[in-house]
C-alpha cells in the first residue's frame, strides 16, 4: 500500500448486536452483519495511513468510523490511487446492491450530500458482484488487501485475494445466504 492520495473501502463484520453512541451524530443499532465504509484520504500519508489508522481500534474516537471500528473486525480493504475523489460514487453504488441499507443517516457523510458512507448489509454479498460493482467505478489499478489473513511484504495484492466465487469472508449470524446476481 503507498503514501498516495485515494479512495478507499472498508469491509467491517459485526459479530454480534450492539448499541453504539456515534459521537454528536446519534446511536447506532450495530446489528450483526457486514458494514462497507467508504472515505477518501488525501492527507499526509495517503491511502496506507489512513489504512494503518483503520487497523487500529483508536483510544479516542474522532471520525464516526473510529466508533464503529471499537466494535467490529476490520475484513477486507479496497483501495485505488486516484486523484479524484470518488467515496461519494461508491457509496452510491453500495447502496444499490441488494441487501444493502442504511444504518445511520449521515454517517461519515457530514460534510456532503449523501445519504451515508456506511451501507450495512445483512447477508453477506458476493464478494464477485462487490468486487465487480467498485471495479466499474474504479480504475483499473483497484486493489484489495486482506489484513486478518497478514499479508506478508513485498507479496502481489493478487495473491492475498480469496478466490472470487468466495463470499467476504464467514457470514455473521443472522446471515441469509451470498446474494448473487
Ligand atoms: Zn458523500
């Protein structure tokens, strides 16, 4: 992962339900499922410090995702390097795929006009059809990393990726089966 200015995707699993109070933006019913986060990083460090800071569970919550990250596991990122941003696209997009939700209103969407920037899903979606729904909005430099599987420097991204008929990893409970399309 570079220093470079991106757009960038988290793929968090809730495993169990919970009450979460998001900062001044409200309580959040984490109910169990996946949660796909999107943001942009175009600060110092771009897309791997902003990563590395989303591994972290941080001590003092300052982003609503930091809340979030306090009580789920960090699955999956998708990233690209791209000057222009495009977290507000994908946030669309992931709330057109079916089984898709919104959990809070405004989340991480303070400072635009969309709806979110965390989709819930209460099933766990196909990891082709997620995959395929960011790669058409993406470029074709889109990589994924796979930070519970510890991938070791220097290793392609390619071959940290599960194979593309599998789901995002083990569907939490309350899970209805992989949604394809
Ligand atoms: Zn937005």
């Amino acid at each position: 992962m570079e220093s470079q200015h991106g757009t960038y995707a988290l793929v968090l699993a809730a495993w169990t339900d919970t009450q979460l109070q998001v900062g001044k933006l409200g309580r959040l019913h984490v109910a169990s499922g996946l949660y796909v986060y999107v943001g942009s990083a175009f600060g110092p460090g771009g897309v791997r410090a902003r990563v590395a800071h989303h591994q972290r569970r941080a001590v003092r919550p300052h982003w609503h995702i930091d809340y979030l990250r306090t009580v789920t596991q960090l699955l999956a990122v998708c990233y690209t390097y791209d000057a222009q941003r495009r977290e507000h696209q994908w946030a669309e997009a992931m709330l057109q795929m079916r089984g898709a939700s919104i959990p809070l209103a405004r989340f991480g969407a303070s400072d635009c006009a969309c709806a979110t920037h965390l989709v819930f899903f209460r099933g766990c979606p196909s990891w082709l059809t997620w995959q395929r729904t960011l790669r058409r909005l993406g470029r074709p430099h889109m990589s994924f990393s796979w930070p519970q599987r510890a991938p070791q420097a220097g290793r392609p991204s390619n071959q940290q990726q599960p194979s593309a008929t599998e789901g995002l990893g083990k569907a939490p409970k309350h899970a209805d089966g992989y949604m394809d399309d």
